[in-house]
C-alpha cells in the first residue's frame, strides 16, 4: 500500500517550553508527530519535516512549497499538521494548486508537549479519516469534525474550530 | 445528523488506579472516554455506559446486551471501547447479530490514566475512520490500522494489534 | 504548632497556556500550589497569593508588600515561589527587612503545568527542609541544595542554580 | 560534603504498568527515583538499588540487609523508599539495628509513573529535611509530616499516613 505523506509544517502542535529562554518554540524536530506515531506500528506512512514556523510568519513562498512537496510526492493521502492562525489560508492555496490528491489539515490550540490529548485527538482523528476515505480535494479536521477545507473555521473566542 | 453511538464496555483502556486498594480497576464511569471527548465539541455522539469489565470476564450475556443494544439504537454509526483480550470474539459475535451498520471496535494495551497517548490515538483513530466510512461491518481498529474484524489480531508477545 | 506561611508571587513556577493568546501567563490563582499541597495532609499552613508576575516585572514596591506580608504574620517559617530571573534581588531586600524569621524562596525553570517534577522537587524540598529548620535567615532552596540566599545563583547558560 | 546515601527497595512508589502482562510491577531499575533527581543537580548522594519488592512481601532477611547496607556505608544521612504497606515494621526493626545515623523512609500511594506529584513531593520533601537535620534517629515523612517514626501510621480507609 502507498505510504501516507505526512507533512509538519510547524505551529502551536509542536512547540516546546525552552527553559534557557523562557519562552515557547517550534522546534526543529518532529518529537511531538513522533511520539502519536510511536502507537501506529500498522500505518504505513512517510515523514517530513519541511517547515518549523508558527504559521502567522507563513507566507506564500512557504505554502508553494508545502504545494510542491506534495505535488512531487508519489502518495495521494497527505496529512499535514500545521498552526491554526492561518490553516485555512494554506488551505484554500493547496485548494488552488493540488488536484487529485486528498488533503487533511490539522494542527491544536494547545501544545502536545503541554497536554497530549489534543494535540493526539486531532491527529488520529485525521489519520483514521484519511485512512478510509477515497475522496480527492482539500479538507481541514479539528475538533471532532472533517470538513471540506472552508466548511471549519477557527472561533477565536472559544478557542475552538467550528462548521460554518 | 445522526448521532455516532459511543458504547464504553471497559477494559483497560479505563482502569484507574485504586490507591486504597493499590489496584487497577474497572470504574463504573466513562472519565477516560469523557476527557477525550472533551475535545470533540464539533462531533455529535451519545456516549452510553453499558459494562464495567475487563475483557477476560466477559461473557456471551455481555456480549448479546451489546448487539441489543446497538440494535435498539438509531444511529448507523457505532464506536465500542473494549478490552483488548477479548476484542475479536465479541467482534465475531457482533458480526453475526449486528447488519446494515458500521460497527468499529477500538481499546488500549495501556489505560488512559496512565498514559494519555495510546488509549487517544486509538479512540480517534476510530472516530475519524467513522465519520468518514460508508460501508457496513464490523471492523477493529488499534494502533494505526482500521480493518474488517477478523484481518486484525492481538499479538500477545509484542503487545500490539497487527494485521493478518 | 503555628502554620507556615506560605506566598505566592508568580514566576513561572505558576505559568499557564493560555490557548486563546497563544502564550504563557502567570494565572491570579495559586493552582500550581494547591496541587502539589493537596499530597501534603498534615503540613499545617496559611497560602496567600500577593503577587502574579514574571519576576522580571517585579519592583522594590514589590518586594516591600512582601516584606511587610513576612512582617505582620505570626508565622516564623515562610515559603515563599517566586521567579527565578530576580530570586536574588528579592532575597537581599528581605535579609534587610526581615529578622528572627526563617524565609526559603524557591522556584522552577520550567512551569508545573508543562512538567509538575521539578516545581514539585523544589517546592518539597523548600517545604521539608522549612520543617525541620531551626534557623532564622533568607535561603534560597533549588535543584537539590538549600543555601543561605547568597550562596546559591542561577546559571543562566545552563539554566539551573548553582553554589557560588 | 559526605554524600546521602539513598536507598531504593521498591514498593508503590516505583511499580509500573506492563502492557503484555496487564499488570503494575515493581520494576528492578530506580528510573522513578532516577527522574526526580534529574532536578537535583546539587545534591550529593550515591544511589543504591537493593530490593525490588512489594513491601507486603518483604521479610526480615529484608530487612537485615538494609540494615546491613545503612551500617556499612559511610553515609550518615540515610534516604529509603518504601512500600508503604511495612513501612512501619521497617523503621522498628532499623530502630534496633541503626545507631548514630539519620534514616527518613519514603514512599508513595500511587506509583510515580501513574502520577508524577504525589512521589515527587514525599521524596524531595524527606530530601530536603535530611538536608538540614542534625538529628540522629529513624524518621518517616509522608505527606507534608516528617515525624519520628513511631508517630506517623498509615491510616488504611483514608489513603494517606497521620500523625498518632
């Protein structure tokens, strides 16, 4: 079976508390991605770590290369973990640029390296999803919900993802 | 939409240690599926309680309460926290008693209590698998696979779940 | 026996996630604390909280509220968590204004809601050596040594205090 | 300075879960006790694991060999962890044997790989007090008490050890 893309691109998911500077980071490591898929010794899968941004800083040159990363990749299902603040900017550009691939965003409000559930609740639930569906297109899942990429937005008041 | 039913039977996925009897126990609650669930706000499920046993104690009663329960139920979609030791015989016994729905069974080698990862992982493994699936059938799915129930086993010196 | 007074003033020691702004804070509550004395059943104490900053924002204004806290309570035994950036400077200040009391600061690198083991040790250890004590003077407890307050500083390369 | 001499027999405080037997152990490493002074760069000690036992199975040729281990170090400051379960039978039979040294007993209600705090605090809080006593005598400090041992008990309905 073709091996899942999986692409971490940075965000909230990944930071870490660095004690010498007192201060939250994305780090330059895949740790956080790591440990979820240290319980997954069934998924078939291939892991990249091609950017280490909060995704505020995310600019265009940024999303063309997460675009490019997939459109070269011989996998069809892509998973990419990325920060909330502007998932659904990158999305609607994958939406422009990926065809004929399936494409779920996630990503968590809080950090894995702060309380685990999240962070791993919103990756196996786009994992699982992923591993079934047989749909093409740009999705987004967070929360408890997969959705076609503009269908879910981030509630920036409830801290929360939500349909709209 | 209708709701996803969460049936929770026990097992080690919510054992909880007894300081006073410095066990492991079955709790009578659902606080492992709960806190989970917790960040699940966009997905619409009733989460019903029915046993509070290790897997090893279970028995066909058991097991017929459950296909009871499914089939009294609306919904089409059902997830099943279970022990792992006996996840394949209430799988097959579900697979004779149980048609025109999707039923996926999922646990954990370790309780959510202790760590929060795997136990997670695989709930939402299952979630995401459920929400998108259309097909019928009983299926497991544990540690990063989601198959038709009798194409995963328990392999006891590894302690994982594998194909076969 | 009289109960030892133990103030609360911030520092990371207490820092929370906020999901919602996306950094650290020091809450206005002493939830940290409270956590870790809820395993301590037979200390008899009296938890003020008085301050809620970063100590780096910490001023002399400060540090006399916290003097004049020492002063007026019956108790001779203070424990007192505070930022480790100016643990120093808030130690002189009270070795000035505080006499025939026993005072130990402490603190953590990293906050008790990203890693509860080392805030717990320090606070422990603070809280043991407080009980058995018969001193008076200002200390600094962190990383496994109690000194008097001069004689312990913090390493900001390595980010640990060390013996000078 | 002379190092403490801290000794791990096993008990509660250390157990943990294996998966492929579904049972808490007592593990023939001191990793618990190993994490927590990872934040004790200060402290001089030596680290010797003698027993790995289920302080309910723990005899009195156990019980010599402590003995035994404390009698023929150099260290005059003594750390023991312990079931808690015997605890009490420990510290009467070293009572008879240990002269001229300070021995504080520890230990844990719920394994430190279950909950980091509870171990964390009754360790670091005997740490801390065997750091600055000049007492001789065998002592137990649980949960915020530190007492000679004859007058801390484990009180069986409550979970925790009072004051007698």
């Amino acid at each position: 079976m073709e091996p899942i893309l999986i692409l971490n691109t940075g965000g909230t998911f990944n930071k870490r508390y660095n004690p010498l500077r007192g201060e939250l980071e994305v780090p330059k490591d895949s740790n956080a991605i790591e440990s979820i898929l240290h319980h997954c010794s069934n998924t078939h899968y291939t892991l990249r770590s091609i950017l280490h941004k909060d995704s505020l800083e995310m600019n265009d040159a940024d999303r063309a290369h997460i675009a490019h990363t997939i459109q070269t990749s011989t996998s069809h299902k892509i998973l990419i973990v990325h920060g909330t603040d502007t998932m659904d900017q990158t999305a609607r550009f994958l939406a422009l640029h990926v065809k004929e691939k399936c494409v779920i965003l996630t990503g968590a409000m809080v950090p894995f390296s702060i309380d685990t559930t999240e962070a791993t609740a919103n990756f196996m639930f786009a994992l699982g999803a992923l591993h079934v569906t047989e749909k093409k297109g740009i999705y987004i899942a967070m929360h408890g919900a997969i959705a076609e990429h503009s269908h879910l937005y981030k509630n920036r008041e409830k801290g929360i993802f939500e349909r709209c």
